[in-house]
C-alpha cells in the first residue's frame, strides 16, 4: 500500500502541484482514508519526501539506461530531454517551483541531489563531445556543467518564465539549442541540425 500511495501522490503533484493537492484528494483518488495513508507516513512533509525521493530514483535509473546505449552526445541529451519532460508531464504546474516555494528543505535537498546526478552526466557527455570531435576542444567542461545545471534550475522559475506565456517543452528545447551551438564543432554543428530537422511542437501554452 505505501507503493500505492507513493505512486498516487506522485501523479497528483505532477499534475496539479505540492501545495493544491491535499491528503483528502490522495485519499479520495486510492478509495482509502486518509487514516491508512497516515499509517504509512506521519504527515503531508514526510509523504512529500518520500516521493520526490520516488522520481528522483525513476528519473534517475531512466538517464542511466539511455546513457548506457552509448548514442552521440547530441542525440544522448535530446532523449535524456524526452525522457524527462514526458516523466513530469511537462510540468504544467511547475512542481519544482511550488516545491521550493512551500517546502524548501525538501527542494534544498532534492537539489543537491541533482546536482550530483547532473554533474556526472553533463561531464561525461562533454568529455565525449570532445573527444568525438562534436565539441570545442578546449571548452572548460566543469564550468559549461554547472552552468547548464543553474539554467535547467532557472527554467523553472515562474517569475522568470510564467508557464502562461513559456511552455517547459519550448523552454527545454531553446536552451538545450543555445548550449549546444555555444559548444559545438562544425562537425557537431551539422549533427546538431540534422537532429533538430523535424518539427517539435514548441509552441507557447
């Protein structure tokens, strides 16, 4: 049941944000009450915590798989990119937002997290990148990561970018443009708008 009630309460603050969605509505969405949910977890904070914990994990072990099929960078961070947003639904409601917003000790701790994840993903797709010849060659690689990893972070800012006016798939889509094309070779370059050469639908909500 506390697998149940984690996966629930995942696809509600997906949805609909950590701070509209309450333990009333988890409870009405499982058909349980709100008692079996309290046997599980002490309080709204500590079923948070578990489930940020919850995507963390999933988010985490799907980058892995598709590291693993050992694709060009470009297209490496573009699937990573798409795995990502159709996990979190797009973000309609900004759960990373409302998450720092109204429970900052769970998003400073979620945050760290990233980071390291982050760190070590961006590094290696960079080292690769240069090595493949995609990337400058003498770009300074742990600078680049973790300015990559504060602008995904700045993304989600809703007074810098309302979800009313930037989409988080339009968002995602023009920064990862803008980072690759700073980085790039010629080479990459050209793999690089071979890669974007289809339509996306990046149009604003």
């Amino acid at each position: 049941m506390r697998d149940t009630i984690i996966h629930k309460s995942a696809e509600l603050f997906i949805n609909f944000g950590f701070k509209s969605v309450t333990m009333d509505d988890i409870a009405n969405q499982l058909g349980i009450s709100k008692k079996t949910i309290y046997q599980h977890f002490a309080n709204k904070t500590k079923l948070i915590e578990a489930t940020t914990n919850f995507m963390f994990d999933t988010i985490s072990c799907g980058i892995d798989e598709i590291r693993e099929l050992d694709k060009n960078p470009i297209a490496e961070i573009y699937e990573i990119k798409q795995f990502v947003m159709e996990h979190l639904k797009n973000e309609k409601s900004s759960p990373q937002y409302q998450l720092q917003k109204y429970y900052p000790k769970i998003f400073s701790s979620l945050k760290l997290k990233q980071f390291e994840i982050m760190q070590d993903c961006v590094t290696h797709n960079l080292h690769r990148g240069v090595a493949l010849g995609l990337y400058r060659e003498h770009i300074n690689i742990q600078f680049i990561s973790r300015i990559y990893f504060n602008c995904m972070i700045a993304l989600k800012d809703q007074e810098l970018f309302p979800l009313k006016d930037f989409s988080m798939s339009s968002l995602m889509d023009n920064y990862l443009d803008y980072h690759l094309r700073g980085i790039c070779t010629i080479k990459g370059l050209e793999l690089l708008n071979t890669n974007t050469s289809q339509p996306t639908n990046n149009t604003p909500l």
